[in-house]
C-alpha cells in the first residue's frame, strides 16, 4: 500500500501542477515561477509521504549534496543532447538562424523543471526504489523503463520506436544513475538538462510533442533515423546509443559502489542484498 500511496500523493501535484503551469503559457514569467513551485510542492509532499509510509528521512531528496548533484546531472544532460545535435548536424542536415524566442525559453524552463521532478519523483523515487527493494535492480530497471518508455505513447506524434528509444536512452539510464547515486537530484538534473536543453535552446520536439520555440531557430532536415524524424531528436539512433553508453557508465559506477540490489530467496522468502564491490 506505501507503493499506492506514495504514486497517489506525487501524482495528485504532478497533475495540478502541470495543468496549471501549462495554462500559463503565454506568460513566461509566470509559468517559470509556478513550475518551480511545482518541483517544489512535489518534493515536499514526497517527502511527507514517504515519512508517513516508511518511516524514516528521506535520504534520496537530502537538500545536504542537492546543488552539487542537481549541477553534475544538468551538466551531463546537457552535454548529451549537444552530443546527439552534433552527431545529427554532421550525419543530416541542420541549421541554426540565429536566436527565436528569450522568453519561450524562461517558460520553457519552468515547464520542464516540473515534469523533470515529478516524472523522477514518480518512477525512479516510487516506483524503481520499491521494486527493487523486492526484485532486485535489474528487473525494477527493466520494469521501469518499459513503464516509462510506454507512458510516452500518448503523446501526438509517438510511435513503439520513440517508445522503445525513450526507455533505453531515458528509462534505463535515469535509473541507472540513481543506482549509482542513490540520490534522485543527479537523474532528476539530468532530466532537466536533457529536455531543457532539446526545447528551451535547441527548440525541437520533445517526446513527439510540439513545443513552444525556445532560445535558438533551428531547422532539422535529413533521415529519420538520424534526426528521430517527428518525434524529435529523441527518436534518432544517436540519443539511443548515447543513452545506452550512460547506462552502462552508471551501472559500472553502482558496481563498484556496492549499489546494485539482488533478488535471493531465503527460507521461502523474497529478500535483498546489496551485491559485494
């Protein structure tokens, strides 16, 4: 029940909270205050439920470490899009005319700031952590990233590959990087960096959906399977590899941290370990 109550309580402010700040578009200043309130609200109350349900702090949103971790995870979502733009502008055709739109990309900001920490509070915060409690990490990654790659089926232009790309390139490396970490600032500010970086400054599509026009007027043009065609950047072969070479990255690290949780019966019983370094 702690699993349902915990969902319950997030999604309750991810839903408000996004319909309130998507209402706001056309002021950015705005939507950027009250997204920020939303990421806010949502860790807050995820922290409340969490005390009520398990009874105990909730170590892995500590504000002891958030900013350093919250930057490290901006910094490598970032630098992955610019990874995948780069792979795209040497393999396709892309153009950058200058800036388009400042204040498209303040809004921007405060749209994805409260889908980045909802969706990590809900999937890596709730649902990866207790699975794996009882199945052990790899089988709460799989699950998780399935969960997540599907829940991007209902947007406009999504298909089963941006489904499948969204989660190995997205699912299965947020996860990881929790695993490694055990924190959710670093995969929730590479959340942030990544969907910031494909709609406030390079204005592409995110997850097949139509964005407002961030900071920099770009054109993309070329193979679908370079470019992610429709569904964005996120959809090219280059976001999948990237993504994948992450995941295996943060799994190394969790490994050698002695993070990564194991399924091992025991007179009858389900129980976990953590695996040895």
């Amino acid at each position: 029940m702690r699993l349902v109550r915990q969902l319950l309580a997030v999604a309750v402010v991810s839903m408000i909270g996004t319909q309130v700040v998507a209402a706001v578009e056309e002021n950015p200043w705005l939507q950027l205050a009250l997204g920020l309130l939303t990421a806010v609200s949502a860790v807050l109350v995820y922290g409340w439920v969490v005390r009520r349900t398990e009874h105990r702090p909730p170590t892995e949103v500590a504000r002891k470490g958030a900013g350093p971790a919250l930057g490290r995870g901006l910094l490598i979502g970032v630098a992955m899009f610019g990874a995948v733009v780069t792979s795209i502008y040497v393999n396709a055709h892309y153009e950058m005319n200058g800036l388009s739109s400042v204040t498209g990309a303040v809004g921007l900001a405060g749209f994805m700031a409260a889908a980045a920490v909802t969706e990590e509070l809900l999937f890596r915060g709730v649902l990866f952590r207790i699975v794996e409690e009882h199945a052990g990490t790899w089988i709460a990654l799989t699950l998780t990233a399935v969960l997540f790659g599907a829940s991007h089926l209902l947007n406009p232009h999504a298909d089963l590959w941006g489904a499948l790309a969204i989660a190995i390139e997205a699912g299965g490396m947020l996860a990881a990087a929790y695993a490694a970490t055990r924190t959710l600032w670093l995969p929730i500010g590479l959340h942030f960096g990544w969907n910031f970086a494909a709609a406030g400054i390079f204005s592409s599509e995110v997850s097949g959906n139509n964005t407002p026009q961030g900071l920099l007027d770009t054109v993309t043009s070329g193979p679908t399977w370079v470019t992610g065609g429709d569904f964005g950047p996120e959809g090219s072969v280059y976001a999948v590899l990237f993504g994948a070479l992450l995941t295996l990255a943060f799994l190394w690290l969790a490994h050698r941290r002695g993070n990564l949780v194991a399924r091992r019966p025991r007179a009858g019983r389900t129980t976990t370990t953590t695996l040895p370094r």
